[in-house]
C-alpha cells in the first residue's frame, strides 16, 4: 500500500509538472517556419498552407517565412527570402512579445506552433 501511495504521489506530481510547462507555453527558443495563412487579402478570402501557390502565383515553401528566436532575447524574421525584422523579445506565459523599434507584436505560444495576426491575416509558423 506504502509503494502504491508513493507511485501515485510522484505521477501527481510529474502531471502538475507538464501542466505547469503547458500553461506557460514552454520555451520560445528555436526556428519557427511558414507552416499555414488564413483570412482575406485585397478582399479574397485566402486559406494556404506550404505547398500551396498564394494567389496562383508564388509557391509557399516553409522559407517563405521564418522567426529565428535566439537565446539572448533577440529575434530575426524573414519573409520571401528577404530579412526583415530584428529586435528583442520576452515570454509572457503562453505569448511571446517581439518588440522592434519599441513597437510590440504579440504572437500566441502552442507547443511548436507560433499563431500571429498581420493585415488581416493570421499566420502559423512551426518549429
């Protein structure tokens, strides 16, 4: 019975643990690709994901976009092969906010998934 008390008491607490980790989105770090875009766009309603050719003309490959979060706060994004923003970055549970020029986007933490809105368009980058 002892055994049996002890071995539920440390799976409870392994269980906490995950949740705990869970509900604070667990660590940002790492190379976040294009993985899916929705919304509209110049009044289209546009559903793509990698693979797919957006508006019949460019291919989306995960390159198309990528967020390289980095260990010491900062961060890079790329779109189109293009470099395009740099700046600083914090975790706030389950979001991160990246700030550039002092402006903040905040953008949703899930697992290995970031989900961010921009111009009408919300977007999925996966490690």
């Amino acid at each position: 019975m002892k055994k049996l008390t002890v071995w539920l008491s440390t799976l409870i607490v392994a269980i906490i643990g995950v949740c705990c980790l869970v509900a604070c989105g667990g660590d940002p770090v790492g190379t976040y690709k294009f993985d899916s875009m929705s919304g509209k766009m110049e009044g289209l309603e546009i559903n793509v994901k990698v693979g797919d050719k957006l508006m019949g003309v460019v291919e989306l490959t995960e390159d198309y976009m990528v967020l390289e979060i980095k260990e010491d706060n900062t961060f890079t994004m790329t779109a189109m092969g293009e470099k395009g923003e740099s700046g600083t970055w914090k975790q706030d549970g389950g979001k991160v906010v990246l700030t550039v020029d002092g402006e903040d986007m905040t953008v949703d933490l899930s697992g290995s998934s970031i989900t961010f809105e921009q111009e009408g368009m919300k977007i999925v980058l996966k490690k």
